[in-house]
C-alpha cells in the first residue's frame, strides 16, 4: 500500500549519496541527508514514546535552526499534525493558540519555559519541552537516547499534516487545517513549474513558522534533493556574500529592498543564481525594475496563502514575468473573479478571488460555520482577496475585501490609489486604510512615506491625486510617517493604521 505520507515523499527525494552535505549553517555548520535522516528518525521515536492520540497536536514557538526544522519532518514523519507558532507571539496570543487546538506537545525556547509551560500545563497539554537555536534544550537530550531507525507512519492523502493559524487581522486567529495531500500536490507542482534542478542550491532566509519559509522553500528544496544555505536570520550583507553559491532565492518584498541597498549586490554576485522569488506582500514595481537593473534577473512574483498554499505564479520560462501582477493559476488550480452578487466577471474586471484545488485546505480547525462560510456552494474557497485577471491571463491582486473602503456607496480599491501615490517624486512607500466618517458611511486616509532625503507636502499629494482620479476616490487627509507598521512577514498592518486614524471624523 502506498504511503501517502509527506515526510515519505520528501524522504524518496533524498540523494543517493547520503553523505553530502544537504544543510549548511551560517554557524559553520553542516548537516548530511543521513543526519536529516537519523534526526528525524530520533525525534519520531521520542514522540511515538510519549503514547500520543491519534491526530495529536504538536504546537511548536521556537527560534529558527535545522534541529527546529527536523522537528517539524519528525512530526510529519510520526503521523501528528505540527503547529508553527509565530516567534512574536506573546502570552495572551499563546493561551488562545493552546487553548484552541489543544496540543499534546508543545516545544518552547528555553527562555520562554517558565510562562509558556504555565499556559500549557493548565490548558491539559501533558508533554513541554525545549529546543534552542544553539542545539540545546530538553527536547534534544531526550532524543538523544532514541533509535535512529524509524518507519515513516502510513498516511492518506486527507490526514492532516498541518495546522496555520492566520495572522487574524479582524477578529480571532483561525487554524487552517492542511493535510499530508494538499502540501505535496503544490510541492510537485512548483517543482516542474519553477524549473528545479539538478545541482540547484536555497538560500533559505526566512523564518519557518510561516508557508513561506516551512512549505515552499523547505518542501522545494527537500523534494528536489538540493542543498540548502541556512540563515538563522536575514542578513542581506551574508546573502550577497552567499549569492554566487547558490542558485535560488527566496524572499518577501522587504528582503529584497534590502539587498538593494547593499553595494555589493551586482550582476556579477548574481551569476550563478537561476531564480529570485518573490511574495508573502505585494512587491512594489520599482523594486521589480530596479532588481532587474542592478542584477539582470526578474524577480518571479506568486500569489499563496495560508489557507491554500501557492495558487498562482509568474512564469518561469516562455512568458514574460509581468511586475504588478501574481502571474497565472498554477496548474491543477482554478481560480475565478465573481461580484458580489456570485457572477462571474469578464477579463479586466475587480471582484472575490475564489480557488478551488488539490492544494485548497480541509477547512477551519474547530469552526464548521465559518468554513462553510469560505466555501461556495459548488466548492470554491472565497480568498477574501480582491483582483482582476487582465486580458492576457494573469492575475492582478487589488486588495483584501477587508480593506476595500466603500465611500458613499462607491467601491475603493486602496491599491489602485497606492500605485498612484507610490509614482509621485520622493515617496517611498504609501499605504490606504478606510476610516468612519459620518456622511459618507467611510473614507480613504492615504499615509504616506518619503525617501530617504526628501520632505512630502500631504496637501499636495492630495491635489495631484485629484488631477488623476475620480473625487470619490481621493483620500480625504494625507499623513506623513517614518516607517509603516509591518508584520513578520513584511505586510503592511493596516489594521494598526486603521486603528490610529478611526476617530479622525467622528
């Protein structure tokens, strides 16, 4: 009988040569598939030792390093359902993640013991250990003294794997429930559609509690059998000193301003690399142009989320990969533009994104109303994103719905208005949040960040906006900031933005 298990695919993709190095550290360390191999064997049996249910939940807060991600191949490989954990998360956001998924396990920092194994503990969890980045912690010295001989744990195609909980930027966190099927289908899909190769290199840069870093860059390279730079954290002077080892990048949209600033960054550092891919936030397309410039390579934009994995992406050969756009659905994925009303919208026009694929997710853990909610009656998961699909086929996201600001019964997209702003002298950034206002139900606030050396006159953003686009588009004040609030991930918050600006007209 096949086993439909992840962990066996990843396994099957290993080299034959066991003894090559598959990770290399940027502590000097380096890790051979045989010790991927034996670490996750040792971390399996420590886990079966613990006698747990069926289905356990392993929930997991922890620093980046290859002990974490073996963690995580373990869990898989054990046949529990893994649970990453953002490492910003503090004790309120902990007590509802273990209150709600109710793990068996849960793994913390060794700094963060005292308070977390409380939490965990009076929630009923039986079983907290610790792992930190420098190969220490409870965890390790337990499965120290178990066999690294280990039977991958037979899985369906529906067992669940995974469980993301959303960044919840309204209302309480929900877990995407991800199983063993929908993680393999996008890893063999991206596989022949990004062109992996033999004798292909990661730099892996980003962290692993996210489908970023833990799914796409992690199941690429393991699925494709290729050796992996690993960073503990981002550091643009060591990826440019990396870059002429590797052959594929992988970053959010932040990343890559970074290395722009980085002198070092030329095409003659780029010359071995094959693909620099971009997402998790939309990439802004002078950051696009100017990687092009300085580098001679095109940054291959894709669309995904937590919920689905990858969903669209740029070209990797053939078609032009187009700046402004997420590309097309990747195969094996249909995806529509419907109105509010369920009509299917025609090329060029704004409306839901619904997804509907072997990589769509089984649903929200523990909350049957919601998912029916997210789900159309003939299957289709709404995204909650807002685009259009432009007469050539690619996809182009607007927004989220959530942010959609609808000012006097009119529809505003805050993108469309971002791209404006984002193409004035000295601006450097700009984000467009909605705000209540008493005549016309809401209205946009455009704040807006210059470029290093320039001063911003918000008043005359406004008039040049006005020159540009309808008057029920035009944001009704203008703000200028240093930094705009992000996330881990680089994604601009605007919920903290439409928080700091909601009593402006009331």
């Amino acid at each position: 009988m096949k086993n439909h298990n992840l962990f066996a695919a990843l396994r099957a993709a290993f080299p034959q040569d066991l003894d090559s190095v598959a990770v290399e550290t940027d502590n000097g360390l380096a890790y051979s598939w045989r010790d991927l191999e034996r670490g996750t064997a040792m971390l399996a049996n420590l886990l079966k030792s613990l006698q747990l249910p069926e289905g356990a939940r392993v929930a997991v807060q922890v620093e980046k390093s290859v002990e974490a991600m073996m963690l995580y191949l373990a869990t898989l490989r054990a046949g529990y359902v893994f649970l990453p954990l953002n490492t910003a998360y503090q004790s309120a956001e902990i007590e509802y993640f273990i209150g709600n998924a109710e793990p068996a396990v849960v793994v913390c920092s060794g700094k963060n013991f005292g308070w977390v194994s409380k939490i965990a503990f009076k929630a009923g969890t039986q079983n907290v250990f610790t792992l930190d980045e420098d190969r220490t912690g409870s965890l390790l010295d337990r499965a120290a003294h178990c066999s690294d001989k280990h039977e991958v744990v037979q899985r369906q195609p529906d067992d669940l794997a995974a469980i993301l909980y959303t960044s919840g930027t309204t209302g309480r966190s929900k877990g995407a429930m991800l199983s063993h099927g929908n993680m393999l289908s996008n890893a063999l899909v991206l596989k022949d559609y990004w062109g992996w190769q033999a004798g292909d290199v990661l730099i892996h840069a980003l962290p692993i509690f996210h489908v970023h870093g833990l799914f796409v860059a992690i199941h690429g390279a393991l699925i494709n059998g290729s050796k992996m730079i690993w960073l503990s954290r981002f550091d643009p002077k060591l990826v440019v000193r990396k870059l002429p080892e590797a052959t594929v990048f992988m970053g959010v949209p932040t990343l890559y301003v970074r290395l722009l600033a980085e002198p070092g960054l030329t095409r003659e550092a780029c010359r071995n690399m094959r693909l620099f891919v971009a997402g998790s936030a939309p990439l802004l397309i002078e950051t696009f142009t100017e990687w092009q410039n300085r580098t001679g390579h095109t940054i291959l934009e894709r669309y995904g989320m937590s919920e689905t994995a990858m969903l669209t992406s740029n070209p990797y050969a053939g078609d032009e990969r187009r700046g402004g756009t997420v590309g097309f659905p990747l195969p094996g994925v249909s995806l529509r533009v419907r109105d509010e009303g369920g009509q299917v919208l025609p090329a060029g026009e704004i409306g839901g994104i619904e997804v509907q694929g072997p990589n769509v997710f089984q649903g929200y853990w523990r909350m049957p109303e919601k998912t029916k909610e997210e789900f159309t009656a003939d299957g289709f998961f709404k995204t909650g994103d807002v685009g259009k699909i432009d007469e050539r086929g690619y996809v182009v996201i607007v927004g989220r719905s959530k942010d959609l600001i609808i000012s006097g019964g009119y529809n505003v997209y805050p993108a469309e208005i971002e791209a404006y702003i984002n193409d004035l002298p000295g601006v450097a950034e700009s984000a467009v949040v909605g705000v209540p206002h008493p005549d016309f139900g809401e209205v946009g606030v455009a704040i807006v960040v210059a470029r290093p050396g320039s001063i911003l006159d918000t008043e005359q953003i406004l008039a040049e906006l006005k020159a540009r686009l309808a008057n029920f588009k035009i944001p009704k004040r203008c703000f200028s900031i240093s930094d705009l609030p992000r996330n881990t991930m680089g994604k601009v918050q605007k919920n903290i933005l439409r928080e700091q600006h909601k009593a402006l007209f009331t």
